[in-house]
C-alpha cells in the first residue's frame, strides 16, 4: 500500500485594519473561497493602519463626516452600501459603532499569535466592532473580546498596558509597504500574486485555483 502524502497548505496572506468594512467583507469573500474550494489554505493576517494619527475615538458616521467633509445623512448612506455587502455575507453589521486608533489593538492579536490565537482574537475584536459592542479604545472591552476566544484575560491586559508586539506590528506595516500595498484589504497568494482591494469570492476562488495549480505542475 503506498501512501499518498497530504498537499502542502497554500500560503495566503492578507493585510488589513480592523475597522475597515471592506477588509470585514474582503475577508468573508476570501474564507470562503477558501472553504469551498479543494485546496487547503493556510490564512495568514496582517496588521495594518487605515490612519495610524487617530488620536481619539468617535462615532463611525463622525468620522466619516469629518474624512470625507459629508453629512451625516451622506456619511450613513455611505456606511449603509457596505453595511448590505457585509450582511449578504452572513456579517454583523451596525453604524452605531465607535472607531478610534487600532495599534494596540493590532498588539493584542500578535501577542495572541504566540499561542496560535491570533485569527480567533481578531475575529472576535472585529465581529465585536462591527457589530457596535467592542469598543476598540477601551482595553477592558479588548480584554474580554480577547477572552472570549481563549486568551487569558489578564494576559490581553498586561499587553495592553505596555508596548508589547509594537514591533511586530510594525513590520507587518513595513511589509505591506515594500509590496507596494496602498490600502487594504491587500491578499498575497502563495507568494506570487497579489490581490488588493475587495474582490468577489469568485475571483478570489479563480486565483487560489491558478496558484495551488501553477505550484503543483512539474517544472519545465
């Protein structure tokens, strides 16, 4: 009997802010095109800052109004548009929401990676943003958003209370940079090709395909 060794995961790695509705949604599409295809995929997360000079938190429709010099009733459709796509995805969406910078937040999901948490603690943070009971700007709320998905409470806030992974994140930051990547979301999948923006989760399917597919023929 021979056996026939398991493919190697693909590598996909992806850069994205935590409050950032497109990433939110970008990365559902990617999930599941992911989940559906033959392919196993190993899902790699990056931080980023959509605006590293946030200095204080506010509502999401404010600060949209101030960014983008709209009104409110124009800032809420704006955050309504994405507000459908993420519920087409299954995703808790509200814009009664608080926004606020997200460095220490970032900290927090590469202290969780240690222990192989970091995609359940991010997942937890950002479901809790976007469904308007995670404050971001409060370290409790990080705290017990990070416990949740199975890290120590006092752990998530002993990090949060110092500079912890500061490093990390910023070389997550300076990678995303030497790629060329402007904004997020921003996917790379194994290594060779790169993905920037939102896509649909076909196009994502279409490129983990030609990937996993170019890494499996022989060579020339």
């Amino acid at each position: 009997m021979t056996d026939t060794a398991a493919p190697a995961a693909l590598r996909i790695d992806t850069w994205a802010d935590i409050v950032c509705p497109w990433c939110y949604v970008g990365e559902a599409r990617l999930r599941a095109a992911a989940e559906d295809g033959s392919t196993p995929v190993e899902l790699v997360v990056h931080a980023f800052e959509l605006d590293p000079s946030h200095s204080h938190p506010e509502r999401v429709i404010d600060m949209l109004s101030r960014k983008f010099g709209a009104s409110p009733e124009q800032a809420a459709q704006m955050d309504g548009r994405v507000a459908d796509l993420a519920r087409a995805e299954g995703l808790p969406y509200s814009s009664d929401r608080v926004t606020a910078n997200t460095f220490d937040a970032h900290r927090l999901i590469a202290a969780a990676a240690v222990d192989g948490r970091g995609l359940e603690v991010r997942e937890a943070i950002q479901r809790g943003h976007f469904d308007g009971t995670v404050d971001i700007s409060d370290h409790g709320a990080l705290a017990e958003a990070a416990a949740t998905a199975g890290m120590a409470r006092q752990r998530a806030l002993e990090v949060l209370a110092g500079e912890e992974f500061a490093d990390a994140v910023r070389a997550d930051e300076a990678q995303a940079r030497e790629l060329g990547a402007t904004g997020v979301p921003f996917t790379v999948v194994g290594g060779r090709l790169a993905i920037p923006g939102c896509v649909e989760t076909t196009q994502y399917a279409e490129v983990i395909a030609r990937v996993a597919a170019d890494s499996a023929a022989p060579p020339a």
